[in-house]
C-alpha cells in the first residue's frame, strides 16, 4: 500500500513539473527567434489602421489621423538591427526609403495634400512595405500584393 502510494505521489508530481509553465532563462531572451522581426509586425499594424479603411471605402481619415504614428514607426524599424535573413544593403536602402517616404506622407498630410496625392502616396508606402515583408517571407524582392 505505501509503495503504491509513493508510485502514485511520484506520478503526480512529475505531471505537475511537467505541466507547469517554464520560465525562460537569460539565454534563451537574448536569442531572438529567426521567425519574428518584431518592428515589421508593429508597422504592419499601424499601416493596416491606415491603408484598408482607403482601399475599402476610399477613407482618408485614418492615414491623416496616423501620418505622423507610421512615420515614427518607419523611423523605429528603419534603425532596428536587421534580422540575419534580410540583412544587406538592399534591405538597409528599401528600409531608409520607406523612412523618408512615410515621413513625406506625413508632412504632405500636414501641409494641406489633395486625397488623390494622399491616396497615391499611402498606395506607394504599402506597396514598399510588401516589398520588404516580401523579402522577408522568402518570396524575393518582387513581391506583389
């Protein structure tokens, strides 16, 4: 009876240990994960916000309210360290462009533009943008959305 009491509070705790959450060692935060490019996610969510209420209903009104938020990000990920998978000088020159490019955007936006120069505009910018996540889903530096 004491033995398979033993076995069973054994069992127990191994499932226990097994099941609970682990917490991530130092070494294991320093090494980012090759799938993930953490700036290109964060653009992707302000561009998003501003591009698909334009191409859904012709709605200027989000890009004019995030010019200046999607140039910052621009300007964040443009200085981020490169991932290893996309790190060369086309990279590094698509990035410093869509930088200048959404900060044009933003001081078109500010500067009193048309829609229709707005609207081009925002259309280039996401266009670099798939361009560049592109590249980074393997799919060259060609991509067409």
């Amino acid at each position: 009876m004491k033995l398979s009491l033993m076995a069973l509070l054994m069992v127990a705790c191994v499932t226990f240990y097994s099941c609970s959450p682990k917490e991530k060692t130092q070494s294991d935060e320093e090494q980012p994960d090759e799938n993930e490019w953490a700036e290109m996610d964060s653009f992707h969510m302000i561009m998003a916000e501003a591009f698909h209420p334009y191409t859904d209903s012709a709605n200027l009104e989000p890009v004019k309210h995030l010019a200046e938020e999607i140039a910052q990000e621009a300007e964040k990920w443009a200085s981020a360290s490169l991932p290893e998978k996309v790190k060369n000088d086309e990279m590094k020159a698509r990035m410093n462009q869509l930088k200048a490019d959404t900060r044009a955007l933003s001081e078109m936006i500010k500067g009193g533009a048309s829609g229709e120069e707005i609207g081009t505009s925002l259309q280039a910018l996401h266009d670099s943008f798939h361009s560049i996540m592109g590249a980074w889903n393997d799919e060259g530096m060609d991509h067409q959305h």
